[in-house]
C-alpha cells in the first residue's frame, strides 16, 4: 500500500478519511494486503481504524480476505479489544462458510459471547448471527441453538440483540 502508514491510520477521526483511504485501498484492488499490513499492528487504534476502512469494502472487494479467515478468527479469539473484536466479527460475517472450514473453537466461541450480558450488543449480535450460520450446517445444533434463543431472558439484553435473536426465531435471518 503506497502512502497507507501506521502513523496515518492512528489520525484517522471521521468518515471522510476513512472513505479517502478506501478509495486508495479500492484503487490498488489489494484489500487483503492491506488488511495484512495492519492485522498484528502493536497499536490497536491503526488496527481498529485500519478495520474500520475495510468495513466500506463491497462484498466482492471483502471476498479477497477469504484467504485469511481463519486468521481472522484467531485475531478475534485472542485479541483483548472489544473495537477490534467487533470489527474483525463484522469482517468474517461477510465471509463465506462450508461446512468444511467450521471451527469448533470459533463457534463456542459465538455460543458463548451472544448470551454473554456483560458483553457489547455488537459482539452479542454478530456472535449470534455467525453461532446460527454455523449451527444451520448441523440440525442437532440449530436445534439446539434455537432452544438457547428461547431460554434467552430478553429483558436482560439490549434492543439490537433482541432484534437479532426475533429475527432468527422468526426465520428473517437466512
């Protein structure tokens, strides 16, 4: 990546800068090196805000990280900062899965953040989005998983994971 650093990331404030490097990053068609440009960086705000770039990413641009999903779980299962955590699970949702590539890890991972209440709703919603992409491989885990839906006590959660778990239960979410 050209003129994309480290210390040009950690000035990253608004949505205008994120948008001017994207546009750089979409111009170099190299999302996936960008993304490994920044993935172990020590200073988790150029990480963040590096994220937060790939986020504008289209869904075919994004596809270039397939490659490197299962790196991007070990960063989520590891990493200590929620932002990052966040980002990365907002990343690997828009990634394909098979059946083939599951992670036993990951998934208990998600079965355990999405009821989690101390948790932030984003980490809650996108586990939960990815634990049931997961388990619709397996019917003895959707099932299983639905029952954990149902003995959700709602009242303890936020509107956007309540959302998120209606729309599951309801079949709104595929």
């Amino acid at each position: 990546m050209g003129m994309i650093t480290a210390e040009r990331l950690r000035g990253v404030y608004d949505k205008e800068k994120v948008s001017a490097i994207y546009n750089e990053v979409r111009a170099e068609k190299d999302f996936a090196g960008f993304c490994r440009q920044f993935l172990y960086c020590e200073d988790a705000l150029v990480t963040r805000n590096a994220l937060w770039v790939l986020t504008k990413a289209t869904t075919a641009e994004i596809s270039q990280l397939q490659p490197m999903r299962d790196e991007l779980i070990d960063v989520v299962l590891t990493t200590g900062n929620t932002s990052v955590r966040r980002l990365f699970l907002n990343i690997i949702e828009r990634l394909k899965m098979t059946k083939e590539e599951l992670r036993a890890d990951f998934l208990d991972f998600c079965l355990e953040r999405m009821t989690a209440v101390k948790e932030y709703p984003g980490i809650q919603s996108l586990c939960m989005k990815m634990a049931f992409r997961i388990c619709k491989f397996y019917p003895e885990l959707t099932d299983e998983f639905r029952r954990t839906l149902d003995a959700m006590e709602t009242s303890y959660y936020k509107p956007a994971v309540r959302s998120v778990r209606s729309r599951i239960l309801n079949g709104k979410i595929k």
